[in-house]
C-alpha cells in the first residue's frame, strides 16, 4: 500500500482517522500500531513477522542493555549483540545476492565451484527501521533516553505507518512524549493535511510526469541518445528523486501531525546548496544526522588528524552508499560524495566561497547530476556509457520516443519542479506582513492553491499507472 493509492487515500486513511477520534486515549496507540502493522503486511503479507521479530528483539535489547552497568563489559556485550542482530537482519535480506554474487566471480576466477542462492525477497522499509531500532539501542547505551517498558509502544515507534516505508528516519528521543501522551488541535491537523496535499501533488504533478521521461531516456540504445538529451535526461532524474522522496517525507510528516507527532523536516531546498557539504546538510536529512551522530563522530569526526578526518568521511560516505543499496553503482555514488567532500575540506570550499554565487550554485549542481547517474543506471557499465554521453558532446536527431513521450504535462511539471525547488519561503512571509488584508488574500491564495493540488492529484491518480516511490527499493 502506498500513500498515492486510492486504497489509502478514500478507504485507510478515512476509515483510520475516524477510528482513531472515536478511541479512547488509552487505546489510541494499540489503534495505530494495529493499522500501521495491518498497513505493512497490506503489502509484505509474510514478511510482517520480520517486523514483529525486530519489535520483539529490540525491546528485550533495549531493557536489558538498560539494566547493565553503564559502561561494563555486559552492557558492551548487549549493545553489540542488539546492534549485530539487527545488522544481521538487513544484511541477511538486502546483501545476501549481491554478496553472494561477488563472492561467485572469486570462485569463478579460482575454477571453484559457485554458490547457489535463489533471489531474497527485500522486504519494503527494511534499511529505514532498522536504522531507528539501533539508534533506539545506542541512545539507550548512552543513557540519552530510558528503555520503553511496555512492548506495544516501542512496536509503535518501529512500525509507524506514516515514516515506515521510506523515512525520515526518527529517533526515540524525539517523538517518546508523544508516543506516551499526545493531543491532536485542530489547527495541528489541518496543517498536517495541508502538509500531506503538498506531498502528494510534489509525487503526482511533478515527479511521476518527469519520470515517465527520465525511464524513455535511460531505456533506448545509448548510442541514439545525443549529449543535451543525455543531460536533459539527468536534470529531470534530479527533481523525479527530489520531488518523489521529498513529496513522500512532506506526506509523512502531515500524516505523523493528523495523530499528534512531530517528525523533523527532511529536505531543506537541497538545489539551492552552494557545496556538497552544503548539500548534505540539507538532502535526506535524518539520514545524514544518523550517520553523523552513529558513525562518524564515533569514529573520531573531524577531531583528530586531517588525514584520519578525510578517511572518516570516505568511510561513512561509502557505508552511506552501500545502505541506499545492493549494488556497486551506489558503493561508487557514495565513493564518489566522500571524495568530493574531501576535496572541498582540502581548500576547494575557500576558493568556491570567492566565486560569485550563480558559479558556486553551477558547481553544486554539476556534482550531483553527475553522481545522480550512477544512482539511477541499471549497472556500473551503463552509468559509464551515459557518463561519457553526456561529455563526448555528440549532438544529434533527438530519438522519437523522447519526443514523443514530452507534453505539456511534461512541459508544465518541468516548470513547475524548478520553481519549487528554490526556497520560496521569503515572498510567502512578505505577503503574510503586508497587514491584515495582504494576510487573508495569503492565506486565501494558499487554500486554493492546496485545494487545486489536492483535485489535480487525484484527478491523476485516476489514470496513472502504479508508479511507487523511488526510495522504496532502499
């Protein structure tokens, strides 16, 4: 089940929240994790017990680890324990074919005989709460926050339906006091539905339209595909994933306010960055805090000698690459952000903080579309062929396909991604100090503005064809 889908949108999402405003307080939470749970098996079936056993195992982690003496060789022995079965869980269901694959060109190499391993199933949301169980374990490690005593409400903080799938990843910490008590105003829904609308219309008027023509591109023989289209291509690829990705946090977060938590923005205008250390503190931003607070600065940040600081940021880049998947196109993607990153710690970032802004801005985007093409290739070989299509500066007749797959939905989609995708922030708060007058029109204008979406949306939606969410395969 996925958020874009008239089963969630006119018979889940209805039925829940009316469930829900009829609850007794003291059953709400049985109510959500009930429905997130029954919202997980909607589309995993079997594979919901792996959700329950991750419950099951973290709970008994986290009390015990809580029960140890901080810093003695138990409370060691637990913590690393909990944090490698839960690690073994990800790796046994996200790596083991692509291990196993590359353990097979070894073999090969040695005239051995190969390994056989049928195709493992990688159930939906895996990397994104398994993330938030170790975080859950370690902050318990670090007495930054006390075990959950009752397993239902942990179950609740792991299988949340509206951040299950695909994030932002939360940490316990920051949503505990609402999992124990929680009230739901009005003006806290309303936001959170308008906040929902938005996401929605950024995944089905913007990123489903842009990807249509991004899988046209990516699809036909390279060799036909002249270097502007090629570029072409990879720009509508940036805001498909941003669109899509963001769209999807934008709805998790309405969803997380319509019951009464508030999740931590995700996305903070990651195109208008000026460098990629810029860019990651605004691209998937729960992601890059996690592997910030959970390896990097463990691993000794930028505290110790620069060298050990660059080897740092390599490693959580490359780790960071392997977690976004099974595949060495994203261990290269990753690969290829730590290098950059050092590069700009190395003295590009003083020289990039004296170019005029608009060549800081091309720089940023320069690195990531060309990173992006590793993210969105089928394999190392096509990245490299796209790669060098993009710069052999080959101009030719643009394929019919792709003309024929561009119209005006394409046309108006493309428009409406690169406005969006700057912080408009500013004019909207202009209009809102203009005084009472320019405060109601502002206010007018954005409750049509999300009604249109809200129309529009699904007006698509009832004539796509299924199109789920990129990060849904992480």
């Amino acid at each position: 089940m996925v958020f874009s889908s008239p089963i969630f949108l006119f018979y889940f999402l209805p039925t829940l929240i009316a469930l829900y405003f009829i609850t007794p307080r003291a059953a709400k939470n049985v109510l959500l994790l009930a429905a997130s749970l029954l919202f997980y098996a909607w589309g995993e079936g079997f594979y919901v017990l792996l959700m329950l056993f991750s419950i099951a195992l973290n709970y008994i982690a986290g009390l015990f680890i809580e029960r140890s003496s901080h810093g003695s060789q138990t409370a060691k022995l637990a913590i690393g324990v909990g944090v490698a079965l839960n690690l073994g869980i990800l790796v046994s269901f996200k790596y083991a074919n692509f291990l196993v694959d590359n353990i097979n060109v070894v073999l090969s190499f040695l005239s051995l005989a190969e390994w056989n391993l049928q195709p493992v199933h990688l159930p939906l949301g895996i990397s994104f709460f398994t993330f938030q169980a170790i975080s859950y374990l370690i902050d318990i490690y670090r007495r930054e926050i006390t075990a959950q005593q009752n397993p239902l409400n942990l179950g609740l903080y792991i299988a949340l339906f509206p951040q299950l799938i695909a994030g932002p990843i939360v940490r316990y910490q920051s949503i505990a006091k609402e999992i124990a008590q929680r009230q739901v105003s009005s003006s806290l829904f309303i936001s959170g539905a308008e906040r929902f609308v938005l996401g929605l219309s950024k995944k089905m008027l913007i990123a489903n339209p842009l990807g249509a023509v991004v899988d046209v591109i990516f699809s036909a023989p390279i060799e036909t595909i002249p270097t502007h289209i090629a570029w072409f291509g990879i720009l509508l690829y940036a805001l498909q994933i941003f669109f899509d990705f963001s769209g999807y946090s934008d709805m998790a977060i309405g969803l997380g306010r319509m019951f009464g938590f508030r999740f931590l923005e995700n996305f903070n205008f990651p195109y208008i960055a000026r460098s990629l250390q810029d860019f990651w503190r605004r691209w998937h931003i729960s992601l890059s805090t996690w592997f910030r607070d959970y390896l990097y600065i463990p691993l000794g940040g930028n505290r110790g000698s620069p060298v050990r600081t660059y080897l740092n940021l390599c490693l959580v880049f490359l780790l960071c690459g392997v977690w976004h998947g099974a595949s060495w196109n994203f261990v290269v993607w990753g690969g290829f952000h730590g290098l950059v990153l050092v590069i700009e710690r190395l003295g590009l970032s003083k020289l990039l903080a004296r170019l005029w802004q608009p060549l800081q801005h091309v720089y940023l985007l320069l690195v990531v579309l060309i990173s992006w093409v590793f993210f969105r290739a089928e394999d190392l070989s096509s990245a490299n062929d796209y790669l060098r299509r993009m710069f052999d500066f080959e101009f030719g007749a643009v394929p019919f396909e792709v003309i024929d797959a561009i119209n005006i939905e394409v046309v108006l989609a493309l428009i409406a991604g690169l406005i969006f995708s700057l912080n408009l922030t500013q004019i909207r708060q202009r209009m809102v100090m203009g005084g009472t007058q320019a405060v109601w029109l502002s206010r007018t204008a954005y409750f049509l503005c999300v009604s249109t979406c809200l129309l529009l949306s699904v007006m698509q939606l009832a004539v796509s064809t299924h199109n789920p969410f990129i990060y849904f395969r992480f």
